[in-house]
C-alpha cells in the first residue's frame, strides 16, 4: 500500500515545487502516457480496457516515475459548448483514484484535438469567443472533479498552443489546427484572426480566460501550458507564454524539448531562455533525433534550471520489448530510453 500523497505546491520563494506538508522539494520525473503502442487515445481503451490502465499504472510506478501527463480531448468530455460528458468525467474521476492508490501525479493536459477526424463539427465551427467559453467549460468542469485530490500535480491547459504572427498573410488563418505529425495533430492556434490586437494580449486574455473558469473550482493547483520551444528553432526568439505580461497567471514553466544529434548545448542554451524565476519542467523529452547519453547529458546538463522531466510510456513494458522477435527501430529505442529511465531514479538525488 503507497502512502498517502501529500499536495505539491510551490515553494516559499515560488522557484521550485514543495510537498505542501513538510516543505520538501519536489522534483518531477515521469511520462506522457498519450497513447498506447498502437496509437490508440487513453479515451479509446480507458473505459472497455480499464484492467490494461491499471496494468500501465502499475508499471510506471515500478519503473521509478512519480507523475503521469495523461492528454484529455475535447470531444470526449463536451456534448456541446455548454455540456460537459458526465460519463467522461466519472471515467477521470476513476483515473485519479487510480492515481491515488498507485501512488502517481497526474500532469493533466487539457483541449485536445490529437486525432482531426475527431473533433466536434459544432466545435470547429465556434467563433473565437464561443470556442474560449466552450474550452472554459471544459475545464471547469475538470477542475471540478479533480479539486479533491491529491493527486493532481497540475492543470496543462493546452498542449503547444500557437498565436498567428501579424502580417504573415493577407488573410486570416481557416483552420485551428496547425499540422500532422506521426498520425495526429499536437498543435492548435488559440485564434484564427489578431484582428488588430497583438499576440501577446490574444494569448494573455486566453490563459486569463481559462484561468478564471479553474480557479472557482479549484483555488490552489498549480496551472501550467505545454509549450514548442521556439528558442531552439529560432535563437534568441522570447517565451511567448512566459513573457512577465502573458504568463502572470501560470505558477510554472512547461517547454517541450527533442534533442537533436550533436547539439546537446544548443538546447540547453535554448533552455535557459524559459529560466524565468519559476520552476520550469521539461514536459516532453525522448531520444527522437538523439541518442539516449545524448539525452541524458542534456538532462545532467538541465539540473541547475529544471524541476521536472517527462518522457513517454506507451504500454509495452521492458520485458515486452525485449521479446519481441522482429523489433522496429522503434521498439528498440523505446525498450532503451526505458531501461534508462529505470536506472536513471532521477528523484531521488539532486
């Protein structure tokens, strides 16, 4: 039996995360569990499979993980604009007692429109104003459900959001997701048209938006927002999200972070861009475009600035992999990025 979970909030000086009892700090150290090995959404299978999610829980608690970002989608938790699915919300309320007996934190990302095919026609077809009340309500009625527990590290508001650049076309953008990649869409545009305003107020008044729809329901959890690390692409570009006048209302710094081969220090140059005065955690990380002691010198080299790292988990185990008689390329740099997560017991030194 784990013991019970205390609370994670922020620390005193609000730089790093705190159990809320005894002060401690907390260091994050997990995985995206997005999808299972045959690209099936968590809402897919969590309810006809619920044995299968136990089973996974289980597994990343053995491999040494202590929080879990599970991605929540849109059109699985609202009937409508202003009608949250309450059987969906029973199944997430399941998840975080799953969570609390499991001995795991849930990272939970909100609004997702991973698979296009998916999305609600009524929901695509919403004005700019009616999609950020809908999304409110989403996450009203999360919030509500999670309030209670524990088990919540923190609210994600949504995974990569972009604002359209001014004047890099003549018309305003059609659609709200930006592209594909690997079979599903991870990026989504918070609005199709600036309409005269700046990036920074469309993307502030949008955090502040969903801010106020959480907080009603559930006062003290840290909130955060995914977010693609343009630093890296473009050096020298600022943290959108996290500028002093956007990011006010978001207790921490959530960047996601894909290493390529031989540029190890590039990414940790771009890193430190997001070193903001509030905790920062890298929230997406694999061996995609490098090897794993390529990763893990990038996180040795993250220690002094992170506060969490979260890799992925798709439910095959080490074992499982390991017997697979034709393994993908894949399979084997999956079975060795867990290998090393296992060994690696990040939260335990720091």
């Amino acid at each position: 039996m784990n013991a019970p979970l205390e609370p994670i909030r922020l620390s005193k000086d609000g730089r790093h995360f705190a159990y809320e009892n005894s002060g401690e700090r907390f260091l994050a150290w997990g995985f995206n569990y997005d999808h299972d090995a045959n690209g099936r959404l968590l809402e897919d299978y969590w309810e006809r499979e619920w044995p299968t999610v136990v089973g996974d829980f289980q597994e990343m608690k053995a491999l040494g993980a202590n929080v879990v970002r599970v991605h929540l989608q849109v059109g699985r938790f609202l009937r409508s604009a202003k009608e949250p699915d309450p059987q969906a919300l029973k199944q997430l309320a399941r998840l975080v007692t799953l969570a609390e007996t499991t001995g795991l934190y849930l990272d939970i990302t909100g609004l997702g429109c991973y698979h296009k095919k998916e999305v609600p026609v009524w929901y695509d077809a919403l004005s700019e104003s009616a999609r950020w009340e809908a999304q409110a309500v989403f996450w009203a009625a999360i919030a509500k459900v999670c309030t209670s527990s524990p088990a919540i590290f923190c609210y994600d508001l949504m995974n990569e959001p972009v604002v359209p650049s001014p004047g890099t076309k003549e018309t305003k953008e059609k659609e709200w997701l930006v592209g594909e990649f690997g079979g599903k869409n991870f990026v989504q545009r918070i609005t199709l048209d600036l309409a005269g305003r700046t990036e920074d107020d469309v993307a502030r008044r949008w955090i502040e938006t969903l801010v106020s729809a959480i907080r009603p329901q559930d006062p003290k959890r840290l909130i955060t927002l995914g977010v693609i690390p343009w630093a890296q692409v473009f050096p020298g570009a600022k943290p959108q999200f996290y500028t002093k006048e956007v990011g006010q209302k978001l207790d921490f710094v959530s960047v996601h972070f894909y290493p390529k081969k031989g540029e190890v220090e590039k990414a940790l140059t771009a890193l430190a861009t997001y070193a903001i005065g509030k905790p920062l955690v890298i929230e997406e990380m694999f061996p995609l475009e490098c090897s794993v002691p390529e990763l893990d010198a990038f996180i040795e080299g993250s220690r002094k600035l992170a506060d969490g790292w979260i890799g992925f988990y798709w439910g095959k185990t080490i074992e499982e992999l390991a017997r697979e008689k034709k393994p993908s390329i894949g399979s084997v740099i999956t079975r060795r990025w867990l290998e090393y997560f296992r060994a690696k017991k990040l939260t335990r030194s720091l």
